[in-house]
C-alpha cells in the first residue's frame, strides 16, 4: 500500500471541527499565559510572547483525537506517516521547501524600495538564522503533525488541494490571533499576517502534494517562513507582511495561471512542475 493509499483509507475518522474545538481549547491556557504572565516572554527568542508556546497544541489535538475517535488501525496508519520520515521526492522540491518564503522577503524589500518607502540596508547573521531555522523547525514538526499529517490529506480528499489549503490555512491564521496581538503588534499587521499565513499553507499543501506527500516538505517550508520573517533585521523588523501578502498571492495568481489550480494536487492532478 502507498502512501496515499494508507492517507485516503483513513481520512472518514478524521473530524476538522473536533480538531479546532481540541486545539482552541488546549491553547487556551497558553493565550492566559500570554496575558497574565507576560513576563515569562523574555525566556524566548526574538520578543515571542509565551502564547508563541501554543506550537505544541497541535500535536497535543492530534494524540488525544487519535486516542478517543480513531479506530486503532487508523491511529497507527497516522503515527506511521509520523515517524516514518521520508525525504522529498523528486528532490528539487527542496528548492521551493526552503526558498519560496526568502524570497518572498527580498522581493518584498526590493518592492518597498520601488515605492520609496525608508529601508535601512538590511544586516543579515547568517549564524543566527541558522539557529533561529533550528529552533522553527523543531516547533514545525509539532505544528505540522496536526495541520499535514491529520488535517490536510483528510480535507483534500473532500474539497480538493485548494479548498483544503484554503481551510487550514484559515484555521492557522486565525488560531495566531491572540499570540500576535500578545506580541504587541497593530491590528492590521494582524489581519496581513494572516493572510501571509494562509497563502504560505497554499504553497505548503502544494509542496507537499508534489513531493511524496512527506511531512518534511511542510516542516521546512514552515521553518523557513517563520526565520525569514525575523531576517533580515536592523533594529526593527524589515518584514512587512501587507507587502509580502500581495507578492506571495500574485506569485500564486501567476501559478495558477499558468498551470491550473490542479497542480496543487500533485501527481493526480494535471501537471506536476519540474
């Protein structure tokens, strides 16, 4: 059996809205962190807010839906996709996995400059993005066990690669609210990043969907989004997401254009890019 056989065979146990009722909840004490512990945010990295902790819930949501509403031949084909890490296939998928988001930023930055916007020259610690890339990547696998490995197979096989991405990716979003306003950021910075985070998923699913279907695609694209939106950095933040929103949905615009929306779905669909 391949893998998209043991994915579509166990994907009518799999349930979105108990997922978001188990993740909201199982975060909830993290976002009372957020605000009543706010103090606790100088243990992490780059000013997170101790709500940013939340990357565990999605792992969380999964052992308990799989615990209490998977048959156990359904719970093992999960965890099997789990730990049995594959790398990506045909391998030039790791070119979009890792690259897509950086640059995303520079053409974000190089857009900025076009419109005359004040941009200090960016200052890049090559040492330190790798170990910001590290620490995300540790906290993708958490996250994406839930958004890939439970959630995105079960609800493609439903409403297609598009509309699945577009689900979850809206799920994400949403479920960030509270650590990003706990982060000290505007309201509208709130609702850009949100849509930076839902067009990412939409690459993320078509990533995944090309390249074997392995958790790894997810996790580092995940990883890469996260550390490109911290570098480059001088003093404050370069990372603007209403620019990055409008250049990651016109390069998917473009995309579908070209090769329909059903390349999302991967060696299924109509055409896979090479």
């Amino acid at each position: 059996m391949n893998e998209r056989e043991r994915s579509d065979k166990r994907t009518g146990s799999i349930s979105g809205k108990k997922y978001i009722i188990v993740l909201f909840l199982t975060s909830a004490p993290f976002w009372l962190l957020g605000g009543y512990a706010s103090g606790l945010s100088r243990f992490l990295p780059a000013g997170l807010p101790i709500s940013a902790l939340q990357f565990v819930c999605p792992l969380l949501t999964v052992v308990i839906l799989g615990r209490f509403t998977m048959t156990p031949g359904d719970r093992k084909l999960l965890w099997y996709k789990v730990v049995h890490l594959r790398g990506l296939h045909p391998w030039r998928w790791y070119l979009p996995a890792l690259l897509v988001m950086p640059l995303a930023i520079a053409a974000s930055i190089a857009c900025m400059k076009l419109l005359g916007w004040h941009v200090p020259a960016p200052q890049v610690d090559l040492v330190a993005v790798a170990l910001v890339y590290l620490v995300y990547l540790v906290a993708a696998i958490g996250e994406e066990v839930g958004w890939t490995i439970y959630l995105t197979d079960a609800l493609q096989s439903r409403y297609g690669a598009l509309g699945a991405a577009v689900a979850i990716g809206s799920i994400w979003s949403v479920w960030h609210f509270i650590p990003w306003a706990q982060g000290g950021h505007t309201l509208n910075w709130i609702l850009a990043q949100g849509a930076v985070t839902l067009l990412g998923r939409i690459f993320i699913v078509w990533i995944y969907n090309n390249s074997g279907r392995s958790i790894v695609s997810a996790v580092l694209f995940h990883a890469s989004m996260n550390a490109a939106e911290l570098f480059p950095t001088n003093g404050p933040s370069l990372y603007h997401p209403e620019v990055t929103a409008v250049v990651l949905a016109i390069g998917i615009g473009l995309f579908i254009w070209k090769y329909s929306a059903k390349t999302l779905s991967g060696p299924q669909g109509s055409l896979v890019i090479s």
